[in-house]
C-alpha cells in the first residue's frame, strides 16, 4: 500500500525542490546585472551652527547643515529582481583623533523605477554632529551617494553612484 500520502509527500517534496531551485535562480540571476550607474553630487560649504542638546543643557554641539544637489539616473538598477533601492547620502571625515566617521545625512527609498531619475536639490534630513561636539579640528569633509539594491529574493547588493571629488570645507556661523 504506496498510500496516496507518501505520493503526496513525495510530490510535495519535489514541488519545494523545484521552488528551492527556481529562488536560487532568480537570485543568482542577479549577479548578471552589473549596472554601475554615476551621476553627479555637489555640495555647497558646510554651515556650521552651535546648537544646546536636550541632554546635556550646558553643552554646547555644533551641527553641520549640508546643502547638496543630487543627479543621477538610477533606473538601471531596476531589473526583475529588484524589489526595491536604498539610496543614502554619506558624510566622511576624519576626526582630529585620526579615525575615519562617516554619517548619514539623508536617504530615500526609491520602489517604482520611474522614480529612479534622481534631481534633487535639498539639505540634510539627519542630524550631522561630531561627537566630539566641534568640527573645529576636522579640516573638510567627502561626501558619496550610495544605494543598496534590495532583491525579491537573493542577497542585497551595494554600489556608489556619485562622490565629491574636492573637499568640502566647514563655515562657522554665528547664529540660527
Ligand atoms: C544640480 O546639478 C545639475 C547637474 O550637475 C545641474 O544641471 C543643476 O542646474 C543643478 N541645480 C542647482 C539648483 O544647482
Ligand atoms: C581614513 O581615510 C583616509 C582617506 O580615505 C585614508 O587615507 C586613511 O588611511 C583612513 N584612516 C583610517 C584610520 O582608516
């Protein structure tokens, strides 16, 4: 008696092959897209204002405010096995201690590939602070546009799109 439910077992576990095999595919599929798009990033000195945290009442931070000026044509990126991109503006700079920060500044999440053409004109959405609380020993700072390409199924994948080629210097002012 070959029940009908070893049968069923065995097809089921045929079928979930199947379904292993076909997701590995799709995801492997992904290593064949190699798009490299560029675009252009500019960004205006960076304004420096003193600013009271809530934490530390007596202390005084500086917070960096960035104005940049993004361009770039993203719609490569989307291919049957992009679900969806990632996109981030990054600060580095080296700190007056030698060590190498980088800060987010700004993302976007980008789903439909009509909305990949980037042209964006604007200034940093977080907070961009040192944590020493001054950038008065940081000579300038880089900046880079980078995404993350996140699957429908597979690994997610990393890039640059654009990145300050000159340094970017910082502007002490005196007043919000
Ligand atoms: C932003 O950059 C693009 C490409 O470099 C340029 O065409 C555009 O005029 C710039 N926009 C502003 C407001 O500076
Ligand atoms: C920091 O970045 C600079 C420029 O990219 C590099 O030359 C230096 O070796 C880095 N320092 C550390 C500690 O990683």
């Amino acid at each position: 008696m070959h029940s009908i439910f070893s049968r069923i077992n065995n097809i089921s576990a045929f079928l979930s092959s199947c379904t292993m095999a076909l997701l590995a595919c799709v995801a492997l599929s992904s290593f064949l897209f190699t798009a490299d798009p560029k675009g252009t990033l500019s960004i205006s000195p960076v304004k420096v204002f003193p600013s009271k945290t809530n934490r530390y009442p007596r202390r005084i931070q500086e917070m960096g405010f960035v104005n940049f000026n993004i361009s770039a044509d993203l719609t490569p990126l989307f291919h049957w096995n992009t679900k969806q991109l990632f996109l981030y503006l990054e600060a580095e700079y080296q700190n007056a201690q030698g060590v190498n920060n980088t800060v987010v500044i700004w993302d976007r999440i980008v789903r439909r590939p009509e909305d990949a053409v980037i042209n964006f004109v604007g200034k940093n959405k977080y907070a961009f602070r040192e944590i020493s609380s001054s950038f008065k020993k940081v000579p300038s700072s880089y900046y880079s546009l980078k995404y993350n390409v996140m699957p429908h199924v597979g690994v997610l994948t990393y890039g640059e799109a654009a990145r300050t080629i000159e340094p970017v210097d910082f502007v002490w002012e005196e007043h919000v």
